[in-house]
C-alpha cells in the first residue's frame, strides 16, 4: 500500500471565457521514505496537484474527477473539518510564498506553537522547546531572540525556513513542498534538504518536491515526475528521466539547465515545439527602449558603495543601553562599472537584499555613500531631486507575489512607471510600449487584461522584469529575479538581459543564491556573510579559486546536476 496515491486527477477553472484543465488525468504514488520530484514549467500544474491533495485549491478551481489516498484511505472529498485533521498531523505543506503563508500580526514563536498544540498533546513549555528545536533544525541564528520576532523582521530566506519549521512541527507523514528551496542559498538548501532526506530515511516520512532547480532533483529525488500543460509526460526514476530521458519535452527541459562548470556566451532555450512560448525578437536599435536617456559626462564607475553601515532594532526600549540591534550591512564597499553585471552572494540574511534596497532608495543607511554617476544619493533632501536619478535605477523584486497590486491590471501595472515619469506624449504610445515588452517577456499582450492572480509565480516574474525595464533604466537592481521561474522560462529572461546589456549597455546589480546563474550572468561577483562583504573578484577567479574560507564552502555546496547521455549533453 503506497504512503499518497493520485488516480486519474483532473482539475479544471471555469470562468466566463470557457473552462481551463489545469490538470489533465495525472495518477502517481509516493511511497513511504521515497521522495519525487515534480518537475516542469510555470503553468504545468505542479502547484495545482499539491494544493489538490490537501484540498487547498484557490478558488473557481475544482477536482473535476480522480481520487486522492492517503495510506489507503480516501482524502479527497473529505468535509473542511475532516481535511483539517489531516492537515499538519498527517500532511505537512511547505507553501512557496512564506510572506502570504505567515501571519504579520503573529510571532514566528506563537504561530509555530499554534501548529504544534493543534497537532500534539503538549504543555506550554514542551511546545516552546520543540519550537525551539525546530528553529535550529532549519538554520535560523539566535534562535531564542529570533521566536520573539514577527516575519517581517526575517530575511526572504528566513522567513521560507521559518515555514518549513511549521511544516515539520506536527510530524507529517508526507511533506508536500512547494519550492522550498526557491529563497534558500547553497549552505542553507543543502541544510534544509539533508533534513527532509533524513525524515524519509529515518521516519519513513513521503515527500512530494516540488521544485524547477534540476540539480536539487538530481540529488535528492528517488523519482521525478516530468509535467507539461497539465500532462504527465514522463515518470520514473530520477537516475533514468534525467539520464536518459524519452519524452522530447524532457529532454528539451534538462537541455537548459544552467552549467556550473564554464560560461557559456547564452543559456540553450527549451526546444519543445507544441505551442512553445518563446518571447518575439525586438529590434533594439529602432525601438523605444533603444532611444538612449539624457547622460552626463562622466567617466567613474556608474554606481559606487562606500563604507555603507545599516542595522535594524531587533528589540526596542527607551533606554539605549537595552536596545537590540541586528547589524545588516557592515561597512560595505564595492563599485560597479557601466556595462557590468556585479554579482552579490550569501546565505539569506547576509544583507544582499538590504544592499539592493539602500541602492534604490528604499532603506536608509545609518552611514555611508551611495554614489551613482558621482552624484551621492544619500545627500538628496528632496522628491524632486532624486526623481530623475531614480528613473535610471529600476529593481526586480524578490518576491513576484507582494510586489504588485493585486487591484490592477497587468496592462496598467507596467504602464505606471511610465505615466508616472511622464515617458511618452500619449496613451497611444503608452500601449504600444506595454504590449511590446509583454511580447518581448514572452507573455504576449493578451496577459494584459488579466490580473496578477490568473498568473503563476514565474509568469509574474515576467510582469516585474517588464515593468522595471519599462523607465529604460541604466542600473538594474535584480533581487533574485529568477528565483520563482523554471529552467526554460529563466533562460528565456536570463538571455532577455543579456540582450538588453549588449544592445544599452545596461549595466546590472544581480543578487542571486544560484550560483550556476551568476557564474554565467556576472563579470565579477562580491561574496557577503552576516553584513559583511568577505571577497570581491572576477567571477571565473571566484569560482576557480576562490580565497576567502565561505566562498570556498559555497561553492563546495552548489549541487551538480549530472548524469545526462550523450544526445541530451549535446543539446546544451
């Protein structure tokens, strides 16, 4: 008897315009230690399948046919009271979003103990040492001081291991996890899967990953279940799908994993040609975003960091000496030349983010200078000052869920920028703009019309990449702009900013825990640990001989995607 069973899944979402099968006939089993990978593009039904199991589905979505089993026992078509017993105690869910999956009003220490009395017979004092417990299972420093903290005080890393700690807290049977990896760099990734792995081993405990990181895949998955628009194209054994993969769409897929091991000049897109979208090629030189800005004569660095020190009240008081305070950056230097992709790495809550934000305006630090084309940013007092400056300098957020309003249309969403900086001589030029870039990201002007909720975490990756382009920035500040998209469609947007980069000479601030994506995006590459920025080099020397003793251990912990045939080599 399998641990979970799917026989013949079909979800559909009705709506006005017809109904969409989001999920066409899907049947697996997970059995008890086995992890399976489910892997595929943005939009294939692999978050629908998960939200399905455990009757999570985001409304007009139903289970149109199919049953779901858990050790034998019927779960789909349970009543809501009797699937609540079933989540936490016997499911655990690790949700993609940890900002919308954790409660702003709400400790991280009294939602843990929340999930842990909900799913255990303990006093108090137990639940607080399990939470405890938990909280140094998954990574978190200062565990003590770090409960009595809400989740906005975590980093994006934080606050997704603060999730899976919840996940864990009741003892599941099976985890469903949905992307747990997508904030996590290499140290933590490595931590957090070693634990799911040994739960498997040790508790028998199913897993169901669900993840566009190949190499997680490849290391971790027993089996890997390929999806493609809601089709199981392909299921079996990790070492056979990913070795020796039959279905072209797998093997179109793994062509495009980004290499760890060489710079390649662009990354290989997904060849599947059923219906493939792929973003429509743009004459640079004749179209709007070629039409280069009004530029100063200056010949520095385009950007340059100086000696730049932030740190946040962890616990406030009146008195100064009782104050508590996290020290986010300490002392940063670093200089970016025009035309350059400068690199930052580090585990989450080493301050990459808050360097990016400081950059762009958005934090304050407590000293320090933020030069941009020799102009010191921190020393403009007014709005109207800094408003031409910051029509150069444009940020792709981490987080394509919180990072745009859910009120708007994705039309209007991109066209704010430029309506508000006043771009454009009409609404006529205005459109046209907004369809050409929805075009360019590979959406296609149609997705203008809709709202951010009819699209999946990638696909709104590729609404924040089109409007921070929409200003025609000089500077680029990209937080993780891949971190929510798979392997095709980040080769596609990767490919995008290369373009740009050659054809504007853009030059780019790229912040990633992927480390086979910064090898292949970045001239040079700053490594930041605790505040603190630990080495800068040429990013062939930093990954070749790194000299600080963290840079060397990340790079140890960046997983290798291996094991391909000849035929699927070749493909790269």
């Amino acid at each position: 008897m399998s641990l979970l069973e799917v026989k013949n899944l079909q979800i559909e979402y009705p709506s006005r315009h017809g109904v969409h099968a989001a999920v066409k006939s899907l049947s697996f089993q997970i059995e008890r230690g086995e992890i399976v990978g489910v892997v595929g593009e943005s939009g294939a039904g692999k978050s629908t399948v998960g939200n399905a199991v455990i009757d999570l589905l985001s409304p007009p979505g139903v289970i149109a046919g199919g049953d779901v089993y858990l050790n034998g026992e019927k779960i789909s078509g349970l009543s809501p009271e009797q699937m609540r017993r079933v989540r936490g105690s016997k499911i655990g869910f690790i949700f993609q979003d940890p900002m919308t999956s954790l409660n702003p009003l709400f400790t991280v220490e009294q939602q843990l103990k929340e999930t842990i009395h909900a799913n255990m017979k303990v006093t108090d004092e137990e639940a607080y040492q399990r939470a405890l417990s938990l909280m140094q299972q998954v990574g978190i420093p200062q565990p003590e001081n770090r409960l009595k903290q809400y989740p906005h005080q975590f980093s994006g890393g934080m606050r997704q291991r603060v999730v899976i700690a919840i996940a864990l807290a009741g003892e599941p049977d099976l985890i469903i996890a949905d992307e747990p990896t997508t904030a996590l760099d290499v140290s933590i990734q490595d931590q957090i899967l070693n634990l799911i792995r040994e739960l498997c081993v040790q508790k028998q405990v199913g897993c169901m990953l669900v993840t566009h990181d190949m190499g997680v895949v490849s290391n971790v998955t027993d089996q890997v279940a390929v999806m493609y628009r809601g089709d199981l194209v392909e299921f079996g054994p990790t070492a056979q799908v990913l070795g020796a993969p039959q279905h072209p769409y797998t093997k179109s897929l793994i062509s495009a994993v980004p290499r760890s091991d060489v710079k390649l000049e662009r990354f290989p897109l997904v060849s599947y040609i059923e219906e493939a979208s792929e973003m429509k090629p743009l004459d640079i030189k004749n179209h709007w975003l070629g039409q280069r800005q009004d530029q100063r004569d200056y010949s520095g660095a385009l950007l340059r960091v100086e000696n730049v020190n932030l740190r946040f009240v962890t616990k406030d008081s009146f008195f100064e000496s009782r104050r508590e305070y996290v020290q986010a950056s300490n002392h940063v230097s670093f200089e970016v030349m025009e035309g350059e992709t400068f690199g930052l790495v580090g585990e989450s809550g080493s301050g990459k983010s808050t360097i990016a934000r400081i950059i762009a305006g958005l934090y304050v630090p407590n000293s320090g200078k933020i030069m941009f084309e020799g102009i010191d940013l921190t020393a403009l007092t007014s709005e109207k000052a800094r408003r031409p400056l910051r029509r150069q300098m444009q940020m792709v957020f981490q987080n394509p869920y919180t990072s745009m309003n859910p009120r708007m249309k994705v039309f209007d969403i991109i066209a704010e920028p430029i309506r508000f900086h006043h771009l454009t001589k009409n609404e006529s030029e205005t459109r046209q703009i907004v369809y050409d870039l929805l075009d360019h990201v590979g959406l296609g002007r149609m997705a203008g019309v809709k709202y951010p909720h009819e699209f999946s975490g990638g696909q709104r990756q590729r609404i924040s990449i089109a409007r921070a382009l929409a200003t025609r920035p000089r500077l680029l500040i990209c937080d993780e702009p891949t971190s929510a998209l798979d392997v095709s469609v980040q080769a596609q947007i990767l490919n995008l900013l290369k373009d740009l980069q050659a054809e504007l000479d853009l030059t780019m601030l790229f912040i990633s825990h992927d480390l086979p994506v910064i090898r292949q995006m970045c001239d040079r590459v700053g490594v930041m640990k605790m505040g603190t920025l630990l080495e800068v080099a040429p990013t062939e020397t930093l990954f070749s001989a790194p000299q600080h003793e963290y840079s060397r251990q990340l790079i140890s912990l960046m997983p290798e995607f291996t094991g391909l045939k000849e035929d699927v080599a070749a493909m790269r």
